[in-house]
C-alpha cells in the first residue's frame, strides 16, 4: 500500500503547531493541577470535618463524571455564570481541575506511607506540624509517590485529546481538520498514533529514571 | 422554577440516554474481559514472539488516547470498505481499549499469587489446567476485584467519548438537550449528577461483591 | 540476659526517693479503646532521678500508660501532671475540661525525651542528621552548634564514628542507640523508654541497656517499660507490675523480685518468665 505522506509534510507547520498547543496545555494542566492537589492533601491533613467533607466531595465529583462533560460544564455552561473562556484557556482550566482530584488523592496516599512512628518521634522531639510534613514526610513520600505521579502525568497528556472536542486546536483537533479536508485519514490516525505513543513512551520512561535516581538513597 | 420545570421535562431522555451509556458499557467491559485474558495469557507465554505481541497490545492501547482510537476506527473502517453502525465502532474501541488494562490489571493478579502454591501444585500432581482453573484464577479474580470494578467506572466515564461519533448515550443526549433549552449550565450539572450516580451504585455494588467473596474465603 | 545489665550500679543520688520533687504524676488514668478499657485508674508518681521500670503481661496496658505520658494517646479520664502543670487538657470557658490546643500541649512535653521500640529514625536523614533535626528546627540552633551538640550525644552513646551513616546502614543496637541520642540532645528532664530492646537481636541488647545504666547513673529520671528483668532488678529504683489496666504492685526491685506476699499474679508472671528464661540451666531433669 503506497502510503502518501506529501499532505503531513505540506501541513507540517500546522502540525508542529498543533504538538505545541498540546504539550502548553499538558504541561500548563500537570503544574497547576499538580499545585492544586497538592495544597488539598496538605489542607486535608489538618482540616475540620467540615473542610475535609467538602474537599473530599470535590475530589469525589470530579473522580466521578467523565472529563468531556466537566469541559462541556466549563467551556459551554460558563457564560451564564459570567466565565467566558477561550476553548484553550477552558481546556487549561478544565484540565487542571481534573488533574487536581488525581493528584491530591496521590499525595494523600503519600503522606500516609509514612509511617506512624517517625511522625510520633517528631512530635517527642518537639517538631510541630508544619516542620513534620515538610522535613519527615514530604521528603520521604516524593519518594514513594513517583510512580503514581507518573501515572497521573500521562493520563493527562492523553486526556489533552479531549480538549479537540471544544475546538483547542492541539495535535487531535489539528490533524482531524486536516483529515477531513484531504480525506487523508491513514496518514493523519498513524501520525496521531506515533504522537501520543512517543509522548507517554518518553513519560513513563522519564517516570522510571527519575524512580531509580531518588530511590537510590531511601532504601527502607 | 422554569429552569426547574423544563429540566424536569428532560428527564425521561436523560433516563433513556443512561440506560444507554450502561449497557454500551458493560457491553464492552465483557468484551474487554475476554480480551484482556486472552493478552493477559499471551503475556505468560513460553514463546517470545507471542509475548512481545501482548506487550504491544499493552502499549498500544494504553497509549494512544480513546479519542484518537474512537476517531480511527469511525474513519478507516470506510476507507477499508467495512460499513459498521457507529454504535458497533465505538464498542469496538472501547472494548479494545479497556482490554489492555484488563490484561495489566488480570497479570498483576497472577503475579501475586504466591509462587509457593504453584509448586505445591505441581508436587501433588494437579496438570496445568487444573492448576490454572482450580488454584490460580480464583485467587487471581479475588486479588483483583477492586481493580476490576475501578474499571468498570472508567468505562462508564470513557463512554462519554463515543458521543464524538454520534453514538446516543448520556454525554450526545446532553448536547441536543443543551442546543434547544439553551441551559448548558443546568443540563451538563443533570448530566454530571447522572454519571456520578450511576457510577456510585456500581461502585457500592461493586463492594458488596468484594465482601462476599472476602467472606467465602475466610469461612 | 546479657552480663552488663546485671551489675549493679554505683553513683547514684543519694536522697530517698519519696522526699524528690514529683516529675510526673499519673492520678487515676483511663485510657480506652471503643468498647475494651485498657487502663483502669492508674496512679502513679515519678520523682526526679527515680527509675521506674513498668513490668507486666502483654495487654496490661504498659505501653499505653507511656504513651499517655507523653500524650500520644489521649487519655479518657484522670490527669497527667508534667513538673505540675496538666498535660493534653485545659479549662475552656464554661469551665470544662477540653483537649488542649499542640502549642499548649508541646510546651509542657518538651522536657520529656521518649525512645521507641522500633526506633522510629527518619531513614532520609543520617544518623546526625536525625540527632540535629530538632536542635535546628526547634531549638534554632546554627548548623555547626547543632553538629557540635550532636556529635557529644553521638558520642555519649558510643556512635560518633557512625555519625554520618544512615540508619540503613546501621545495625539494630546502633539505630536504638540513635534514637537514644536524638531524644537526649533536646536535654529532656524525663526520659520514657518503651521496649527499647524488645525489636533487638539478642547479642545487640547489651549495648542499649548499657546506655541505659549509663544514664540512670548519671541521674536522669527514667520510666522504661521492658522486659529484661536484670535491668528491672539492677538499675531500677521502683517496679511496677501493671496487670489488666491496673498498678498491681509496685516497691523496690527486692521486694517485687524476691519478696513473699506479693499478689498471685505478680508471683505467676515472674514464675512463667523465670522458667523460660532458664530452661538452658535446668537441663533434662
């Protein structure tokens, strides 16, 4: 089967253009996202029941109903609550959102690895809670939590395909409109393919370096 | 209350649609399954070929997004000549999709069953298959049975994409919906209100089943 | 059990116990666990440089009442009074008693030092680095004090050499012994020891519970919960045999050890402990 690949190179610059936009809101939705998890697990750490009953709701409803209608709810039901966004910056936000729950619920499993008895011995010694989480827990759970954070980072570069749904023109929505204006299709789908199994191959492969460099000195 | 009244009148479709995007579900979950095991079973394979054929699966399917899946086999199959109902294609995707992470989840199982069993197995006589059928997959589907039913949620979740193709499940049906009452708002809350309860029931059944079967062991 | 914990000691503050300040003062404790009551109503007084050590069956409840001690566990009812004032609890407004706010709580626990039985040494830091981590952050300390400090404590407890390993690399006897130096550098006026040697290899006992005498010896106020009766009948000042929540005897090793009189369940537990620990000396009879 001769494979003709003139359209992907005559679209090259739009396709590069799309890769970029995917990888901005990938890496823009892990660091918020990432950020936002992060200070919800440290907030549930010390929180009131009623703090934590609506953070762990939050996290609940989120982990619960599918991405496309969570950005549907954001970039479509916006507006009539006065949030007007751009279909980027509602991927962004939607994306961050979504990685949030994921993320806090990876750092709450995190910082209770650590064990009891190291956060009792800092109390005996007089560390009060923020001193604990910062040089006792955090150091430790960062550790442990690589592989998981790992997991979460690559579920979201895939779920940046979704964003194509409300017309943020990253790598999927970018290479479909190509597509069906040259019915190209076989060369679009292989080169859509060999995108995103480059992107999480070189994610999961990042994740274990990273695993093996910091696990070498916290052996249990 | 005349936001109230006209999402009221939604109703029964949503009801419709949600019975929809469940049966499309486990439709696909149990194609999934039988798929799953099938790779899951290639991957303890002696040959090597075989083995790294599983492993592409895995990959493969864990790696490109369901979206760019959905999207492949809506446009190539006409391209190949095969006219199939959207309906058809999305089961499809979705079935090969979860099939990879059923086939992860299923192994992981195998893996941790003690080795020592198996030997002990083998000591007493007890052939492959009645090692396989007797001592192994009890114990693996017990293992894994939390993870099992976490995949039936993100099935239920992953539906949703099928409505890219047109396919009438709870996620399309909110979208025509949105487009004539103009309340996106109101109507992806009803629809997000839908998949999370759905998605609780399944997950409370889900752990009754896990008790029951903690309960049979322990006995 | 081992040879070194046997000796008896020399050195010790000469004052009769009862006439030293009380450190710490259990009052009628009562710790329970939803429905099953561990501790009974404890009463028990610590006085400055005594060493007390808390004998008894597993599941009496030793480890609890330490850990009430130092409010790991809130205790239900009673009162723990460190140097006087009241540990883990205050007066609101209405006069009621409620559990006190952790500055409250830190401030009057500060003093006391508390050595786990599974060490509990933070395995990303070395062995100084565990030892320094509180003189840093809590005592404000610069680096090289805090070093200073700690190496001596290292090196009061034999470790300075091994300062700079982790505890990965350290042997059971040396994490303890750590463990021991980290709770000793923040200065404590009581010690609370529970089970320190229980986690240890035989051979790796010794070195602990010499540590140990070294610091009874030098006159600090100790409460060991353990069970190497040598240690019990050699260094410590009072026993206790706490049997089902409550303090069913207590006095001086020679009374609890050797005297007649004590209750039956006090003479059962050291009778079962006697017999399996010289077993080896009796032969096939």
């Amino acid at each position: 089967m001769k494979l003709d690949l003139s359209v992907l190179t005559s679209h090259s610059g739009e396709i590069l253009g799309g890769f970029a936009v995917t990888l901005e809101t990938w890496i823009a939705g892990v660091i918020i996202g990432s950020l936002l998890g992060l200070a919800i697990a440290l907030l549930q750490l010390r929180g009131g029941r009623w703090l934590n009953r609506a953070l762990r709701t939050y996290i609940e409803i989120i982990r619960g109903t599918p991405f496309l209608v969570q950005l549907f709810f954001l970039y479509y039901g916006g507006p009539s609550i006065g949030l007007d966004l751009q279909p980027v910056a509602a991927g962004v936000l939607g994306l961050s959102l979504y990685g949030s729950a994921y993320f806090a619920e990876v750092f709450r499993a995190g910082f209770n690895s650590v064990p009891m008895g190291q956060l009792e011995a800092a109390t005996c010694v007089g560390l009060n809670h923020w001193q604990t989480v910062r040089r006792v827990q955090l150091p430790q759970m960062l550790v442990i939590i690589v592989p998981s954070l790992c997991n979460t980072i690559i579920v979201l570069s895939k779920e940046t395909a979704v964003l194509s749904v409300i017309t943020v023109p990253e790598l999927t929505g970018v290479l479909t409109g190509i597509g069906s204006l040259s019915y190209a299709f076989v060369q679009v789908l292989m080169t859509l393919c060999v995108g995103y199994l480059l992107l999480v191959e070189l994610t999961a492969w990042f994740g274990r370096w990273v695993e093996r460099k910091v696990g070498r000195f916290m052996i249990r | 209350m005349e936001t109230l009244r006209s999402m009221m009148q939604t109703l029964p479709l949503l009801l419709q649609a949600a019975v929809a995007t469940i049966l499309i579900s486990l439709v696909s979950l149990c194609f999934a399954f039988l798929i799953g095991t099938a790779v899951c079973a290639v991957s303890f394979s002696r040959s090597r070929p075989l083995r790294w054929l599983g492993m592409a699966h895995v990959h493969f399917f864990r790696g490109v997004p369901l979206l760019v899946q959905l999207l492949m086999l809506y446009y190539l199959l006409p391209v190949l000549g095969i006219n199939m109902s959207s309906l058809t294609a999305a089961i499809i995707a979705v079935s090969f999709c979860s099939s990879a992470y059923m086939a992860e989840i299923l192994r992981g199982g195998f893996l941790g069953i003690p080795p020592g069993q198996l030997e002990a197995a083998h000591l007493l006589g007890l052939s492959g298959l009645q090692t396989l059928v007797r001592i192994q997959m009890p114990q693996a589907l017990r293992l894994t049975l939390p993870s099992l039913v976490n995949e039936v949620l993100l099935v239920i979740k992953a539906s949703s994409l099928v409505s890219v193709v047109g396919v009438a499940e709870l996620t399309r049906t909110a979208q025509n919906i949105a487009a004539s009452n103009y309340r996106p708002l109101e109507t992806y809350f009803l629809v997000g209100v839908a998949y999370f309860a759905i998605n609780s029931l399944l997950s409370r059944l889900g752990h009754l089943g896990e008790r029951r079967l903690a309960r049979a062991h322990t006995s | 059990m081992s040879a070194n914990a046997d000796e008896a000691i020399e050195g010790r503050p000469a004052a009769p116990i009862r006439s030293r300040p009380v450190m710490i003062q259990l009052q009628g404790l009562v710790k329970r666990f939803g429905p099953n009551e561990v501790l009974r109503g404890i009463n028990l007084d610590i006085h400055k440089s005594e060493v007390v050590c808390i004998i008894g069956p597993s599941g009496s409840g030793k480890s609890t009442m330490l850990r009430c001690m130092a409010f790991l566990e809130a205790y239900d009812e009673g009162e723990v009074f460190v140097e006087g004032a009241l540990l883990g609890y205050t007066q609101n407004r209405a006069g009621e008693r409620v559990r006190a706010g952790d500055a409250e709580i830190n401030q009057i626990r500060r003093n006391i030092g508390m050595v786990f039985q599974q060490f509990n040494l933070w395995p990303h830091m070395t062995a100084l680095g565990n030892v320094t981590e509180a003189l840093r952050l809590v005592r404000r300390l610069p680096r090289n004090k805090a070093n200073e400090l700690g190496l001596q404590m290292l090196d009061k407890v034999g470790l300075a050499p091994r300062a700079h390993a982790f505890p990965a690399q350290l042997s059971g006897g040396e994490m303890q012994r750590t463990a021991i130096a980290r709770a000793l550098a923040m200065e404590p006026h009581i010690m609370l020891f529970d089970e320190p040697t229980s986690s240890l290899d035989p051979e790796l006992v010794g070195e602990v519970l010499q540590v140990m005498k070294h610091l009874a010896r030098d006159g600090m106020t100790m409460v060991v919960v353990s069970h190497e009766m040598g240690f019990a009948a050699h260094v410590a000042d009072t026993v206790a045999f706490i049997d089902q929540g409550r303090i069913v005897a207590q006095g001086p090793p020679s009374e609890i050890f050797q005297g007649l009189g004590q209750p039956p369940r006090l003479q059962q537990f050291l009778h079962d402990y006697l017999e399996r620990n010289e077993f080896w000396t009796k032969g096939a009879d």
